[in-house]
C-alpha cells in the first residue's frame, strides 16, 4: 500500500513538474539570436517595435561566431535567429541533424570591393594585389564577382555557389589573388590594391557599403534568413514574426537605417506597389 502511494505520489509530481515547465515559456516572450551588427540592429530598430506594439516581449542575444546561434535554436533557448543564408543553413542542420528550417529573407549586406588606393575599378593593372575571402563559400561570391567585372574568366558550366581559385579559366588582369579570413579584410585595405570585404565586416569596421566600388547582385542563394525550428512553423508568433519583416513599418527602417542593402522580393514588392 505504501509503495502504491508513492508511486502515485511520483506520477503526480512529476505531471505538475511537466505542466509548470509547459506553461513557464510565455508565448508572447520571444527571444531572437542574431550575430552583432546589422542583423542585431534590424531586430532593435525595426521588428522589436512592431512586435511590442502587439504585446510580445522580445530579447535580442548577439552572437559573435555562426556556431552557436543554430545550437541555441534547435534547443530551445532560442525562438528564432537571424544571421545565415539557405546554404550555410542546409549544410549546418544536415551535418548536426537540426530540425531548422527557413522562415524569411531579410534585408542583406552584399560583399563588395572596396580600395584605399584606387579611386575607380578601371585603375586595376597587372600584379594588383586582390585580397578575397578563404572560405569556400564567400570565395565563390567574390571570384564570380571577379568574373562579372571581366578581371577573370570562370570555366563554364561551374557552379557559381561552389567556384573556386581551380575554376579559374583565365586570369585576364593578371591580378593576385590574396585569400585572407573574412574578418582580416577590413584590414588589408592597408596593404592591397582591391579587397573583397563580407557586408557585415565592413559595416562593423567603419566602411559604408555606398562606397564600395563594386557589389555584388546578391542571389537568393546568399540572402540572409530568419530560421526557426521546423516544429514551430505553425505557431501564431511565427506568423506574426513574419508578417512584421513584410511590413512597410520596417520597409521605412530599412530605408532609413540600410542603404545599400539588398532588399528581399516582399520589400521590392512593396515598393512598387507604392508607385
């Protein structure tokens, strides 16, 4: 009789414990992890507002690796990030087995070229230093942007996602290409003729992306993206919390606060209809 009590003691505890943990994450509490800088800032200025305006209570968590942010997602302390494109995306759930998924694209920093020594792209000579990134997939962006400006030529019928320093056809500048880690670009503007600098990179560093020389015409492929777990896409805050970036309120703050910003399909959507 004793042993039955206690069991039943310990089913009831434990279904009050399940229940408390059920109800302690309030709906209208929403926390956003994003990597410092514009992605953080477009949260702040544009979709925190909105969203407070209807009762959420939304925290902002920045990150300074593209680590972290997916982990705190498919676990839980996280209800949504902005940081990544689709590509970096795929591969990292895939690799780790996460159940995360693309929710929308937001406004984008493009990676452009950038000089302190050359006032126009048309300066650029046999032996010009070209600083790009070292990573696969920012080295892809910045060679087809290469190939775009007719300073290389690319082998056909590459897949421009995956180009590399082997697909070079021709390098019809005769530049030198020097690969460096993204966030050292800034910083070889001392010391190159041209760099390829990542938009967020050179926003943190003082660069303005209306004065790079060149930017690249950003592909769905490379826009960033809000993702959430797969299980949450039919939540009401997730509607919500996409309605609020397809809004004209944050259209209005990204005007304002991202020039040279690549504006996703919804935002040139509304600017036309605006027209």
């Amino acid at each position: 009789m004793l042993r039955r009590r206690l069991i039943f003691s310990l089913i009831a505890s434990f279904s009050l414990t399940a229940a408390n943990i059920s109800l302690a994450k309030d709906p209208k509490e929403l926390v956003i992890g994003t990597s410092a800088g514009p992605y953080a800032d477009q949260v702040k200025l544009g979709i925190k507002p909105i969203l407070e305006k209807q009762g959420y209570k939304i925290k902002v968590v920045e990150f300074n690796d593209y680590i972290q942010p997916n982990f705190a997602l498919a676990e839980g302390s996280l209800d949504a990030n902005a940081f990544q494109h689709i590509i970096y995306l795929t591969k990292f759930a895939t690799e780790n087995k996460l159940a995360l998924s693309e929710l929308i694209k937001v406004p984008t920093a493009p990676i452009a070229i950038y000089s302190k020594k050359h006032s126009s792209l048309n300066e650029v000579k046999e032996g010009s230093t070209v600083a790009l990134p070292n990573d696969p997939t920012n080295q892809a962006r910045a060679l087809v942007l290469l190939d775009q400006l007719g300073w290389i030529k690319l082998k056909a019928n590459i897949d421009p996602i995956r180009a590399s320093e082997k697909d070079m056809a021709d390098n019809i500048k005769k530049i030198k290409l020097v690969p460096l880690e993204a966030a050292q670009l800034p910083r070889s503007l001392q010391d190159t003729d041209y760099s390829f600098v990542n938009g967020n990179f050179a926003l943190a560093s003082g660069l303005k992306l209306n004065d790079a020389l060149a930017r690249e015409k950003i592909s769905a492929n490379y826009q960033n993206l809000v993702a959430i777990r797969t299980e949450d896409k039919a939540k009401p805050w997730v509607k919500d919390l996409e309605a609020a970036y397809r809004s004209r309120e944050f259209l209005a703050v990204t005007n304002k606060h991202f020039a040279g910003f690549a504006k996703p399909d919804y935002q040139q959507a509304l600017e036309v209809a605006a027209k």
